[in-house]
C-alpha cells in the first residue's frame, strides 16, 4: 500500500509529488488516482499558492520571510481547503493508498 504524504513547503503544495511522469513531464504522487483527479489537483494548487504566499523574499532585513502572522490569519481557511482535499482523497481512494496527513493537526494549533 502507498503512503499519501500531506505536508506544506513553498511552491510545492500538500499533495507530496516525488516521482517524475516522463509521459506528463511533471512530478506526480505516483497514484493513479490522485494524480488523474482534476478536482484534486486544483484543490492541490489552490493550497500551494496559499501557503507560498506566506513566503516573502528579501523582506524585513531577511533573504526569506515567512509571515506567521498571515499564515495564523488564514488559519479557518486553510483548514477548509486542507478538508475539502482529505474529503476528495477519501472519496477516490480505493484501497491503494493511505493519507498521512501532517498539516491539518498543525493548522489547527496554531
């Protein structure tokens, strides 16, 4: 069985990509799935750009800022999305892989 990481890092989205689709020529999570699902895929951009938009570069005397403050701001919102993305993985999931979710517990610490 497949291991479905959600993790956040800039530019990258939640939907951790680490194998290389020389037919698509991009990244994909390597589930059939997921990376066919349209719904999925735009919720996985959406979230993405939320979450880069935390990162300034050379911004308050740092090469790169992450706004805190923004990102806590965004809190109900992001959770939302992050929801609506486990949701849709649920639904097309058919047994082939299972969702490590290590974003969502961390949003709503914050």
């Amino acid at each position: 069985m497949k291991k479905l990481i959600i993790m956040l890092d800039y530019i990258s989205g939640p939907l951790w990509k680490d194998i290389y689709d020389t037919k698509k020529k991009e990244l994909v999570t390597g589930i059939d799935v997921v990376d066919d699902d349209e719904y999925i895929q735009n919720l996985n951009d959406v979230i993405s750009d939320l979450y880069s938009s935390y990162y300034k570069i050379n911004y308050n005397d740092e090469p790169v800022y992450f706004d805190k403050k923004q990102e806590k701001k965004d809190k109900y919102k992001m959770l939302d999305l992050l929801g609506k993305l486990i949701k849709r993985l649920d639904e097309v999931n058919d047994g082939s892989f299972e969702i490590d979710d290590r974003e969502t517990e961390r949003f709503k610490n914050l």
